[in-house]
C-alpha cells in the first residue's frame, strides 16, 4: 500500500465570482521509503500543495489519504521544512528544537530530550550555534535548524517546501547533501518542493512537474535512474541525466509558453499613414 | 550569550550619554575623542544658548513690566511715587518686584532653595518623631492611631508622591489593560464586544476621568475619614493611560505572523501552549511599545489629575505656586517644569531598556 496518496485533489480559494481554482485534479502516489520531487514555477500551487499534504488546509474536494487514513489536520507523523524557515526568533537554536522534539515526545525525559536536540544539532553542523538566536545566523545556517527542527520529530515523511529557495548555490549544494544524507540513513518518504529542476534530478528518484496554476494540476512524471550516491560534478556530463533535464525543462517551457499565449490578448493597430508635411508650410 | 547581547543593547537607550561614557572609559584613539568631544560640545553649546535666549527673554519682560508698572503709578499717583516705585524695583526689594517669566539664576536659586527647605522640614518632622515617640508608644498600646507628622511636604516629598502615583497607575493600567488586550485579540468575537467600548473610552479628557473616578471612589470610602486622593489620582492616571496598552496588546496579538501559527499547528501544540510559547512571546514587542506609551502619557495627565484630586504632588503644587503669586513662586514653577520633564524622559529611557530587552527584533524598537 502507498504511504501518502491524492485522490483527485481540487483546492479553490475564495467564493462566488471571486473563487480562483489554485489545485485542480491533482492525483499523486508515493511510496514508503521513495524520494518524490515536484517542479514548478513559482506561484503555480506548490505551497498550497504542500499544506494539503501536511494537513494545514483541507482540499475543496477529493481526499489526501496517509497510511490509508484520511487527514484532516496536521501531525508529528509528516514533518515540515518551510520555505521561509519558520523559526521563532525569541528562541535560541536549541530552544526552537527542543520544543517541537518535546511535543514529538511527550513522555521523554528532560535529559533525553536534551540528547535528542543536541544530536541533532550536532547532524546538520551547528552545535557552536547552539545557544544563538536565530537573528545571528546566515540564511543557510537557519534553514539548517529548520532541517534539525523537523527531523528531531523523527517523522516517518518529510515534507520540504522549497527549503534550499532562499539561499545561494554553494550553500544549497551543500545542504542537499546533508539532506540526502540523512534520508539515507534511514530511508524516510520524502517530498520535495522546488522551482530548480537540477536539484530534483540530483536527489529525488521521481520528478514531476506541476502545470502552473490557476488549475494547476500534475504533470507525467519523470523517473531519475541514476544509481546513488550520485556524483554532481560527474552528474553533469551523464547523458541519463542530460536527457532528463532537457525532457522537464522542455516540458515546463511549452507549458509556460502555452500559458503565455492563452494569457496574450491581440491588439490591432489602426491602419494608420503618417501625415507627409512636405511642402506644407511654404505660402 | 544572550546575555551579552541584552546588555549591549542597553547601552544603546542610552546613546544620548555616549560621549560622556566612552570618556570615562578612557579607551579612545584621537579621532574617537575628537568625534565625542564635538557631540559633547554640541549639545552643551545648544544648552548654553537655551540659558541665553531664557535670560534675555525673560530680561525684555521683566523691563515690560516694571516699566508699565512705573508708568502706571506716574499717571495714578504722580512723579515722586513714580520715583519711589522705580527704586523699590531696582533696589530688588521683594514687595514691588514685576511678576514675570524669572531667569535662569532666579530659578536655579530657588530650586537651591526647595532642596534646602527639604532638610529643614525633614529634620524638622525628625523632631516631631523623636518628641511623640513616648505618646505614639502609648497610644498604640491602647490600639489607637498614631499621631503623624502633617506638616507641609518638601520639594522631593512631593517628586516621590508624583512618582509612586505614577507607578501605582501605571501597574493599575498594566494589570487591567495586558490581560483584557490578550483576551480581545485572540477572539475576533469580543473584539467587536468590546470595540465601541474602546472607541468611545479612549478620547476621553484626563478631568473627566478623575470626575468620574472620584463619584465612584467618594461613595466607596463613604465614614472612611482618611485620604482617598491617592487612591483617586492613581486609578484615574492609570484608566487614562491604559489605552495605548489595551490597543497595542489587541494589536499585537492579533497580528501574529501566520508563519508563527503554522509551526505551532505543525507542532500541535495545545490552546494554553500555542498562547503562551507563540503568541505571547512575539507580541511583546508590541505590548511594551504600548507600555512605554502608557507610561509617558500617565506622567503626562498626572498633573492635572493632581492638582483637582489634592493629592500632595508636583501637579498640586504647580497649582499651588499659581495660586500664591509669591514672589519666587513663577520659578518654583519653572522648576517643576524641569523636574517634571526631566523625570518623564528618565522614565521613557527606562522603559526604552525594558522595550529594547524583551524584543527579539532588536530594530524594531525606536
């Protein structure tokens, strides 16, 4: 049986003539264990996407389905990297951990809630950081405590939302790694949110594209068979990979420029001649 | 660590004494000295001028008036009480001096003055103390009153009566105006309760407020001879002062970020949890810019509501001195003045450190 499945999801926000269709016919199986990526542009629904898979908004209609039960709100089972960190800036790095594994755990110890955050901040490099508010770290450094936030909760899926957007390609390159590490360690669902279709295909073992809202709805999805570890700099010349790439990029520029034709209104000129002014000052 | 931080930030409420801070400290290179130097030199020579423009200034009236004076006892009483009236002016003499805006000096001698009448009147009740000490023992063996010192109170009797007022409605506004914004901005349902409440409450004048809380004080304290304008003054400051709280706390917690929400539903934290680890902390920063508010406008309205309620504070006395036309009372009240503004921007800086210490965002508050 799946672990998490969409069963013609449609989501509208709004209502009356105001009602705009963000998510439409959106079906979508990930197994225990798998790596799913799903590209998009931005502003096509994959925020939206996200919170109906972790439970913090409900679908207009259709069913997200975890484990064969239906959710209906959020849950220590699917942890959430957001986009824009989230961290609570009045707590310290260990403080911002703490809390979330002291609600994953409430019958734990002080101890050993206390051995729990410090692992983990230890996992993803930041144990000098440790007593830091979230105002004195780099961008990378904050969406590494967000990345020990969610998976000190042990939670059996990940659900990233774009977690690397904000930040540059040294520092993005290095954090999938440490991602993937982790994933590796104990073979989570995973679901990754991004707008960069490298990344899908250096960590994900599926890809698929999501056709940008209104109606945004999921493309055919992409199978990466690249055996891992994967090698970046050797992943580049991979023709596997190359052709990959080309076949969701070009995928996502027909459907972009197919909306952009939709969306462009002709505008027809008056035939117009310029006036000629020649000899027509002379008396 | 963190710490460190909060006391680093401190100093910066108090950046108006850098220049003379970062003298004392003795570690500066030529140019810092010289960049401080100048601050200081700035602000003392602004100072300077202030004492210069008052002395003329109040040199021109005072000329105003002892010339209309003169010329008035010309025409009612003729030349030689003319003379005479100029002579007593100009001897200093105090029953003819012009009453008018008084210089520097005259208010510098007089605050001398208050300070002095101070020690008088503390060694003063010091005696009083020591020669009822056997009948107080007496009486209260019986179970009597004591009897107490009720002599008029010094100049800085009455800062501190000013000041524990000012606290007392500031903790009233504190206790009444936190709680009840909390509440409100949590629920969008007793928001629209309380609203007009709020609206019509908040521009209500200061006068009004005591008016009302002394038909209601009066009637409680009814066969209850002992003072009640403490009581009064500082439930009116503290009703009249309470607004910005109320409304910044509503605010505050009612516009906490939806990224916050979305963690501590990720979290399924509990109601009282969710409240107290999310909402509250990120609306601090707002509830004290409300406080500080509080503060400085129950400092303000303290005057007036003092000087109707008869509570012993510098609002009475301002009144007071008004009243007398004494001959040094105008700089009396010219010492108020600076007493009152002086303690109003302690207060505010003060509050200023508390603001800058509870906020995570530490650019936020100015």
């Amino acid at each position: 049986m799946a672990y998490l499945e969409l069963k013609n999801i449609y989501k509208n926000y709004g209502s009356g003539d105001a009602t705009t269709e963000v998510l439409s016919d959106i079906n979508l199986t990930i197994e225990e264990g798998e790596f799913v990526a799903i590209v998009g542009f931005t502003g096509s629904g994959k925020t939206t996407l996200v919170n109906l898979i972790n439970g913090l908004i409900t679908p207009t209609s259709g069913q997200v389905i975890c484990k064969g039960k239906e959710v209906k709100e959020t849950s220590h089972e699917r942890g959430v990297i957001f986009q824009n960190y989230s961290l609570l800036p009045w707590l310290t790095v260990g403080q911002n951990i703490f809390m979330a594994v002291k609600e994953a755990f409430p019958k734990k110890t002080k101890e050993a809630l206390n051995t729990i955050v410090e692992e983990y901040v230890e996992m993803v490099r930041l144990t000098p950081a440790i007593n830091k508010r979230p105002k004195e770290l780099s961008g990378g450094m904050r969406q590494r405590v967000a990345v020990a936030r969610a998976l000190a909760m042990k939670p059996e899926m990940i659900i990233m939302d774009e977690p690397l957007g904000a930040l540059d390609a040294l520092t993005r390159g290095d954090l999938q790694d440490e991602i993937l590490n982790i994933w590796g360690k104990d073979k989570r669902t995973a679901l990754l949110i991004t707008n960069d279709v490298d990344e899908g295909i250096y960590m994900a073992d599926r890809i698929i594209p999501l056709r940008p809202g209104p109606k945004a709805t999921l493309g055919p999805e992409f199978k990466i068979d690249i055996p891992r570890p994967r090698d970046k700099t050797a992943l580049n010349d991979d023709k596997n990979f190359k052709d990959t790439r080309n076949a969701i990029i070009e995928y996502l520029m027909d459907i972009g420029d197919a909306r952009k034709s939709e969306i462009q209104e002709q505008i027809i000129l008056p035939e117009l001649e310029p006036k000629s002014f020649v000899g027509y000052f002379k008396s | 660590m963190a710490q460190d931080i909060v006391l680093k930030e401190n100093k910066k409420s108090m950046v108006f004494l850098k220049p003379i801070t970062t003298i004392f400290k003795g570690k500066l290179s030529k140019e810092k000295w010289l960049l401080s130097a100048k601050k200081t030199g700035i602000t003392l020579a602004s100072v300077l001028l202030f004492l210069i423009l008052w002395h003329f200034g109040s040199q021109a009236l005072y000329n105003k008036e002892a010339n209309y004076k003169i010329n008035k006892t010309l025409k009612e009483q003729g030349a030689a009480a003319a003379e005479a009236e100029r002579a007593c002016i100009y001897s200093g003499e105090n029953n003819c001096q012009p009453n008018t805006l008084p210089s520097p000096l005259q208010v510098w001698q007089s605050l001398q003055l208050l300070i002095a009448d101070h020690y008088v009147i503390k060694a003063d009740k010091k005696a009083f103390e020591e020669k009822m000490f056997a009948t107080n023992e007496a009486l209260a063996a019986k179970g009597k009153k004591k009897i107490t010192y009720t002599g008029r109170p010094s100049f800085i009797d009455i800062v501190l009566t000013s000041i524990k007022t000012v606290f007392a409605g500031f903790l009233l506004a504190l206790l009444i105006a936190v709680p009840i914004g909390i509440v409100i901005g949590l629920s969008p349902f007793l928001k629209s309760a309380f609203n007009w409440f709020i609206q019509i409450f908040k521009p209500v004048s200061p006068v009004v407020w005591y008016l009302l809380v002394f038909m209601i004080v009066k009637t409680l304290y009814i066969g209850n001879s002992s003072d009640n304008s403490f009581v009064i003054s500082f439930i009116s400051v503290g009703l009249c002062a309470m607004w910005a709280t109320l409304v910044n706390t509503a605010m505050g917690v009612a516009s906490v970020d939806k990224d916050y929400i979305n963690v501590a539903k990720v979290l399924k934290l509990g109601t009282f949890q969710k409240i107290f680890k999310i909402i509250l902390p990120s609306s601090l920063p707002l509830i004290f810019t409300g406080l500080r508010i509080t503060l400085s406008v129950a400092w303000m309205v303290l005057i007036a509501i003092e000087l109707l309620a008869q509570s012993p504070g510098l609002g009475l006395f301002v009144w007071e001195e008004f009243q007398n036309g004494a001959n040094d009372s105008n700089s009396k009240i010219i010492v108020a003045m600076f007493v009152i503004g002086i303690i109003g921007f302690l207060l505010d800086r003060i509050m200023l450190s508390v603001q800058q210490m509870v906020s995570f965002n530490k650019n936020e508050a100015i």
